[in-house]
C-alpha cells in the first residue's frame, strides 16, 4: 500500500480504463488548483497495482474522486480504496462519467461514501464519455464542449470552496441504490489478428488478461472495453448474443445527445 502527503493540495483521484474521465478529471481539478492556488497531486487507480491506496486530506485540502459509472453504480472494484480514503474535514467534489444512457444513482453514492469516510462533499457532476460497449453511443465524447463544461465547473468548485461551502447539495440518485454491474462472466474474444504484443495486457485494468496469451482471460471483466479500444490490430471484442443485445438497447434508447449534469 502506498501514502501519499497530504497538505495545501487538490488530489486529483481517479479510475479511468479508456481515459474518458481522466480527461473529465484533469480539467475540473486543473482549474480549481489554479484558482484556489494549490498544488495538484494525481493518483490514477486505473492500474491494478495502484491500488488500494491511502489518500486523504485536511481542512484546507480539496478531494477530487471521478470515476466511470458501470449499471448506474460506483465500479465495485473501488470499494477497497474507498475504505482507504480518510477526509479529516476536507472538501471533496464527486465526477462521474457515464455513456449517454444514465447516470442512475452513482453520484450520490459516491457523495455517501465520501461522507462516511470523513469528507465534506461541496459539489458533485455527471459527465459523458463514449460508451464503452456501443461506440456509437456518446460518440467522441468528451468533447471539446464537455471539457469546457468540466473548466467552468471546476472554477464554479472554487468560488464555492472561497464562499467557505461546506454543505452537501441535493445530488440525483435513490436510496437504496439500484443494483450494480451483474457478474455475468463475459471476457473478451481475441481473433487471430492478435500478435501477442502485450498491449491489452497492459491496459486492462483488473490484471486478467494472461502475459503469454492474451487470448486466455480470467473471471473479473468488467467489460470497460479497454483492451478493446487499445489493440492495434482490432483483434479484441466481445460477441455473443448478450453483448449483440445490451449493443442494440444502447443504439435504439440512447443516441440523443445528453449533457453534463452539475450540483453546486
């Protein structure tokens, strides 16, 4: 397990499989550093290796936790560095990135999490991002409009944070919180383009994707499509009559635009 200081910092916390969030994540909190004048720190739990990880803050401190919403929900396999997460009475803001369908009730559960860890929640914001089953769901998203949403936000965080906020806004989502992501044991295909060079390997974000043959994988997918996106020869996919359907729901209920969603 690693530490991380804690101190006159923004943490830029965050799980991005296909960099969607990441992109999210970096415009809020490149902003609000600037304004309030604190120093960025960044810990990317992507990596199975990064976590869990001990991060926290203090009064002065600001906490930014964004992460993809899988079902609607907080991805299960971050339950773990939640229990690591220690607030001390810092400031926290909640981004979640989800593919144009819904966002469910993953941002008010993440602001619940924070809360029970010790964090003051200030301000909370569902962003999109491509789907990462149905590429052509959220197509292109974040978009240079989405980022510029996620800067303003990140600014608006700041003046609040100036204003001395400290009470949660009303954040939209049930209690209690719809069921997650179904352990369904879909795993991607791998045709005979792939050339073993290791990339998906590397990419996936829960480590089951064998070194020696990318074709073997092991049960965890979370069907984040990183591998699939990442192959240079195209040579990852899912199949199967479940991801053909969950694909055509998507396309046929989900194509008309959605745009982020903030709670100040």
């Amino acid at each position: 397990m690693k530490d991380h200081p804690v101190r006159n910092s923004i943490y830029n916390v965050y799980f991005s499989p296909t960099k969607a969030t990441q992109k999210i994540a970096y415009e809020v909190a490149d902003a609000i550093a600037a304004d309030r004048d604190l120093t960025s720190i960044a810990i990317n739990l992507t990596k199975p290796k990064s976590r869990p990880v001990r991060a926290g803050g203090q009064e002065n401190d600001v906490f930014l936790f964004a992460f993809p919403v899988y079902s609607g929900r907080v991805p299960a396999v971050l339950m773990d560095c939640i229990d690591q997460f220690e607030g001390d009475g810092a400031k926290a803001v909640v981004v979640g990135v989800y593919g144009n369908r819904h966002y469910d009730d993953a941002l008010l559960e993440a602001a619940d999490l924070l809360g029970e860890r010790g964090f003051k929640v200030i301000a909370a914001g569902a962003f999109i991002g491509e789907h990462s089953m149905a590429p052509r769901v959220g197509a292109g998203r974040p978009d240079a409009d989405d980022l510029a949403v996620a800067a303003q936000f990140g600014h608006d965080v700041a003046a609040l944070i100036e204003q001395g906020a400290t009470e949660t806004p009303a954040i939209k989502g049930n209690r209690p919180y719809r069921d997650g992501m179904p352990d369904t044991g879909a795993r991607p295909a791998t045709t005979d383009a792939c050339t073993k060079c290791g990339i998906c390997v590397k990419l996936c974000p829960m480590g089951i994707i064998d070194a020696d043959d990318p074709a073997k994988v092991a049960d965890g997918c979370l069907q984040c499509n990183a591998c699939v996106k990442g192959c240079p020869q195209g040579a990852k996919r899912f199949e199967g009559e479940q991801a053909a359907a969950i694909v055509a729901m998507l396309e046929g209920n989900c194509m008309e635009r959605k745009e982020p969603e903030l709670f100040l």
